[in-house]
C-alpha cells in the first residue's frame, strides 16, 4: 500500500497535468471555459483542478472567451453559412458570456446577411417558383439562424434575380 501512494502523483502534479492537458486541447480546437471545464472533468481532474488549470490558462492568454466567439462565429458564418441566431445559441450553450455573444454577431451587418443567405439558396439551385418551394426555403434559412423577416426578404430577392 505504500508503494502504490508513492506513485500518486501529488496535487501540484495533477494540477500541472491539467493545465497541459487543457492547453494541448485549446491548441487543437479552441474553446470556452466551460467547454474546457467538461472536457477536463471528463478525465477525471477534480474540480480544484479544472478551476486552477482554466485559471492558469485565462492567466496566459490561451483561454480568451472574446476571441474564442469571434472565431466561432466568423467560421460558422463562413464554413456552414450559419445566420445570427444559430450562432448565438450555440455560444450561449457553449458558457460565453452574452455580451460578448452579441459582441460576435453583430460583427456581421444586415446586408451581409442578406448577402449569406441568398449565396445559401443560390447553393441549393433549388427554384422558388410555387408556395411549397418558398415555404421549404424559409424553412432551410430559419434552421440556418436567419431571422423570419430577413429569410424572406432573401427568397424575394434571390427569386428575383433568377427570374
């Protein structure tokens, strides 16, 4: 028994451990706090742990809750074509607080939007001429974040720039 409490490694040790542990998990893909904390905690570091490691990591830059929505946003706006909506659930799910998720989405104007939206329906090459077709539209611009209003000014906008 004495020699397996030898081997434990000591409080510092973990703690150290889950400091590098995190900073190796940021460097790959970044992440809030919160998300970090789970991530931590999924590997069985205790909770004082978690909270020294995030502290460290918040102490040196790694961890920075503005940048990390920033990024997020910008990627999801660009890679999935996410609207305003969608992103701000998302961060708000993720633990950012929400003045810096509101920070992140109104980087993007109206008209960008706009501009996103009718880029997504030009994708799906799908025409917009009957009720049903405009109607499954909004449908896909609604789950993709976009505001009602704004959703459907796009459909009138890119059907008439296809008529």
């Amino acid at each position: 028994m004495q020699e397996w409490d030898s081997q434990q490694p000591s409080a510092p040790d973990r703690a150290q451990e889950a400091f590098e542990r995190g900073l190796a998990a940021i460097r790959r893909r970044e992440r809030g706090t919160a998300e970090l904390a789970d991530w931590l905690t999924e590997r069985d570091f205790t909770p004082a742990e978690v909270s020294t490691a995030i502290g460290r990591l918040t102490e040196v830059g790694e961890v920075d809750h503005r940048r990390f929505a920033e990024r997020f946003a910008e990627d999801k706006r660009e890679l999935r074509g996410w609207g305003p909506e969608r992103v701000r659930e998302t961060l708000t799910s993720r633990g950012i607080p929400p003045e810096l998720v509101e920070l992140a989405i109104e980087a993007e104007g109206r008209d960008d939007q706009l501009e996103r939206a009718e880029a997504l329906l030009a994708r799906r090459a799908q025409p917009l001429e009957d009720d049903g077709a405009r109607g499954r539209a909004l449908a896909f611009l609604t789950r993709r974040g976009y505001e009602y209003e704004l959703a459907y000014e796009a459909i009138r906008r890119h059907r008439g720039a296809t008529a």
